[in-house]
C-alpha cells in the first residue's frame, strides 16, 4: 500500500520563538515544511534544516518588502500548500498613542497588518481548496477583551489585521479554504516579556492542534492556542 504524501506547510517568520517552534512541531507532525527567514544571516531555523532530513527548506524573505512576496510567490511555483501561516509580528514599547512617532506607528502598522495581508492574498492561490491559510494574531486585537489599555500600538496593529482578514473573508466567502486568526496566549517571548503566563513549548503544540482541529472548516475562525473562540 502506498504510503500518503506528506503535507506541505509553509511558515512565514520562522526564524525564532513561535514560527522557530511552529516549524519545529509540524515536521514531528511529518509535514514537510518550508520557513522563512528575514535576510541570509543563519539563524536557528538552518540548524532545525539541518536535523530533517531534507524535509524543511529555508527561504528568505523580507515580508515588508512587497517584491520578495512576489519573488517567494514564483520560487514556490507548482508546489502545493496545505498550510500557509504567517507568524511574523513586531511590537515597540508601551507607549501611549499620543506619544507615538509617526514613522513608529507606519512600520508597526506594515509589518503587523499590511505585509501579513499581502502574503495572505498573493500566496493564496499556492494553497490547496481544502487548505488552511493562519495568521498569528493576539487576544489584544480583541476590542471586547480590552478592559485594560496599554500596548495600544501593538493592540491596534492587531486589530487592524483581524479586520483586515475578515475583509478578505467576506470578499472571498464561496472559498473553500479554512482561514485562521490565532491567539497563542501570554507567551514568553521577546515580544510577551519574561512574566507571561505560557512557554513556547505550552503554546506552539496547542497552535497546531488548533490548526488541525480546523481543518476542512471554511470561513474565518478567531480562536486560541487552546482552540477556543476569541470575541472580537
């Protein structure tokens, strides 16, 4: 009996923290994988490629600069993705959005909603119809759950990709695909800061055994690392 092909999962900002970790846990979920780093300094997902095997291949790509997703798009030409996940995101301090620069809030702004969208739409057509295209989003885009303030930069960049996602949601609704925007929870990153609530090795399985628990469900989903549903 012939054995399934593997699937193919394709992880944008994959070269530390969540994306590192993500790459890491679908390869054990015998995916092959292929992640993508900013510029050609070697990072810890070349020594990942290195231990699979030849099952993860490492991509560069500046995702702010729109002509390296078009590039990126045509390098992956004929492959086919059942997974697209874009885990890329920057937060810079906690300042009151008055006290925001402006050239602050338009690179946060780019990196964080902008350039996710961008690889949604322009890799989208590499996905498979029954494929899940994922978006590493945060409960602090969630204009319900924002009791508190703080972060506002970071909480509007956010917020501006989910609405962003659910354009793209109602402007493709007879899509066939799963489209995702999770919420890995409080995670001990660079960006979460040393006091949060969940290591990445708590948070990654449970991003992915979201995504899989997804799979084959069209439309869009808000959901965290645990599967349940996020208030927009």
């Amino acid at each position: 009996m012939t054995a399934a092909p593997r699937r193919t999962a394709l992880i944008v900002g994959a070269s530390r923290t969540l994306g590192l970790a993500l790459a890491a846990e679908y390869l054990r979920r015998d995916f092959d994988v292929i992640g993508t780093v900013r510029g050609s300094a070697r990072t810890g997902l070349h020594d990942l490629a290195d231990t699979s095997g030849g099952r993860l291949t490492v991509e560069s790509l500046e995702m702010t600069d729109p002509e390296q997703i078009t590039a990126l798009r045509d390098r992956l030409a004929g492959r086919t993705l059942d997974l697209l996940f874009v885990s890329a995101a920057v937060t810079r301090g906690d300042l009151p959005i008055g006290e925001v620069p402006t050239e602050m809030f338009t690179g946060v702004m780019v990196t964080n909603a902008l350039s996710p969208m961008r690889v949604v739409e322009w890799l989208r057509p590499l996905v498979a119809p029954n494929g899940t295209i994922g978006v590493m989003s945060s409960s602090q885009g969630s204009l319900t759950l924002n009791t508190r303030g703080g972060q506002d930069l970071y909480r509007a960049s956010k917020s501006a990709l989910n609405q962003l996602i659910r354009s793209h949601a109602a402007r493709h609704a007879d899509d066939p695909r799963t489209l995702l925007l999770v919420d890995p929870g409080w995670v001990r990153t660079e960006l979460g800061g040393p006091y949060a609530e969940l290591s990445v090795d708590e948070s990654i399985p449970g991003v992915a055994e979201t995504i899989e628990d997804h799979r084959g469900k069209p439309g869009l989903h808000f959901v965290d690392h645990q599967g349940q549903v996020v208030p927009w």
